[in-house]
C-alpha cells in the first residue's frame, strides 16, 4: 500500500504541473490583464506599466508561469483586473455554494442510480428494465442546460396553479432560512442529479450484468448458496469496486455542469464567476478557478485509486 501511494504521488506532481502549464499558455493566447485595464479611463499609460511591472505581466510567459505557479501554491492566487480585488476572496465567496450543489447532486445521484441500476440489473429483460432504459437514455442524451430550462418552465407553471412561489428560478439569498434555500437549490440540484443518476444507473447495471455472468457466481451458485448471498457477497461486492473510481471522475463532470447550471439559474457560484471572467477576460481568475478544478480533480482521483487498493489487494502492485 506505500508503494501505491508513492507511485500516485509521483505521478500527481507532474499531472498538476502539465495541467497549470498548459492552462497558462492557453489563456495567454488571449488579450492580456493590461489590455482590460486600458479600458478603465482613470488610469494613465504609466500607472497601468506600473500595475503590469508589479503583477510581473511584462515579463517573458515562461517567467510568468513560474512565477504564478509558485505564487498559486503560497496561497497567492493575484488580484482580479475587473474589480481589482483579491482573486482568492472572489472565489472563496463563491466556492460553498458550488460545493453545496455539486455534493448534493454526488450524493443523490450515487444514492439512487446504484441501487436502481442494481434493480433493473436483476430484472433485466423485464419491463421495469426496458421503461428505466428508455427513461435514462433520455436523460442522458438531454444537454443540462435544455433541462435546467425545462425545470425552470415547470416551476413558473407551478406557481401560477399554486398561486406563489414554490420553486425560485433564479438567484440565490444572501441569507434566509432552510426553506428558502432549498427553494432556491431543489432546481439546480435536480438538473444536475437527474444526468447523473441516468449514467449511473446504466454503469451498474451493465456491471453487474457482467459480473453475474462470471464464473465464480455461476459455482456459488452450483454451490446452492442462497441467491440473496449470492447476489450481495459475490456479484454485488466486486460489482461496486469501481465505483469508488467513477466517484471522483463524476466530480469533474458535476463540477462541469455546474458551470452551465449557474449561469441558467443565475447563481452567483464559481460557474458564474468563471464565465464573466472568461467574457470579461479576467485571466488571473479564469486561471485560478481552472487550477482549482484541477487540483481538485487530481486529488480526488489519486484518493480513488488509494481506496480502491485497500478494497482490491490486486491492485496494489500496480
């Protein structure tokens, strides 16, 4: 188990610095922080070289990368050029609510589309098995965006029957109570866990429909083991192990759709805040947020893989 850990170590280092670099060079092919300062009439050619010369702007790119990657890792993540505050403030304010999203979609879409996928897995070639087929590929194949814009028909629709307001379809409270957050998130959250459940049911049953055609569960079987021994200790057991991988791929793609989610329902989270700086040409955000995502998404796999080792000994002396 050390060496697998030593071994996803190694390669986490050079994954996070190929990552940045290609990321730096990308957004650099841009209009520069200097350029959207030129747009502020109240600051001269001098103070903007000035500004330039202290955030290291003026320098070669490869000195700016270095520079910003030792800078980002000290916790020094630069200043935005739009509002000319402290880009670890900005995302730091925006950050809970992204994570509430995407947490809450992750734990309803594992919680539900596992076992569900495990249902129909069982049942399969029945009819609850060909409804749940069609119903996910539906799912899958609808872009979230088409479906956080269906919701948000739903909800209008559901507040003219009611007489008010019942779902809110945009923007979120500073503060409120329980009710009214919750108000505000159900939509969100349900755009996003109803794709993900859809891939979620379909993976395990396709899983499981390959483990229960191994060998080992036909002898248990042959063995006259109950079938629900059967089914939970033999096929379900070895079934589930990649799902501890697929876990911390799935965050990714939750953290994805959240970007298109937020800008839809005008939720001030880091989605939103990525795009304006995007639109905005805010590199020095954009790049933060983009090396937080991936951070995070080289972290959560390299814990995966650690988790996976312990359930699975084979795959320690990977």
């Amino acid at each position: 188990m050390i060496a697998l850990l030593a071994t996803r170590l190694v390669q986490l280092v050079p994954t996070l610095i190929a990552t940045s670099a290609l990321m730096f060079f990308i957004l650099s092919l841009g209009p520069s922080p200097t350029a959207h300062l030129q747009e502020f009439g109240n600051l001269s050619g001098e103070e903007i070289a000035k500004i330039a010369h202290e955030h290291g702007w003026d320098r070669p790119l490869p000195q700016q990368y270095l520079s910003w990657l030792g800078d980002y890792f000290r916790g020094n993540w630069g200043q935005s050029v739009r509002t000319l505050t402290p880009a670890a403030e900005l995302i730091l304010d925006r950050l809970p609510l992204t994570i509430s999203i995407a947490a809450i979609s992750l734990f309803l879409s594992v919680g539900i589309g596992v076992p569900l996928g495990a249902y129909v897995a069982v049942r399969r070639y029945q009819r609850v098995d060909y409804v749940t087929t069609f119903i996910t590929l539906a799912l899958m194949a609808m872009p979230a965006f088409f479906l956080a814009l269906i919701l948000q028909l739903f909800a209008v629709q559901l507040r003219s029957w009611t007489g008010g307001v019942v779902f809110y379809t945009s923007g979120i409270p500073d503060g409120g109570s329980i009710v009214e957050w919750f108000q505000r998130l159900a939509l969100p959250v349900l755009a996003l866990t109803l794709t993900h459940i859809a891939a979620w049911v379909r993976y395990q049953r396709g899983e499981l429909l390959n483990v229960l055609g191994q060998e080992y569960v036909k002898c248990a079987r042959a063995k006259g083991l109950p079938e629900k021994v059967v089914f939970l200790r033999h096929a379900m057991r070895n079934a589930i192990l990649p799902i501890v991988t697929l876990i911390a791929i799935d965050m990714g793609k939750l953290l994805a759709g959240a970007v298109v989610v937020e800008a839809v329902f005008g939720l001030p989270g880091i989605g939103t805040l990525l795009i304006d700086s995007v639109t905005g040409r805010d590199t020095v955000v954009a790049l933060d947020i983009l090396m937080l995502v991936a951070v995070t998404m080289v972290v959560a796999n390299t814990v995966a893989d650690l988790i996976y080792g312990l359930l699975d000994p084979r795959v320690r002396v990977a």
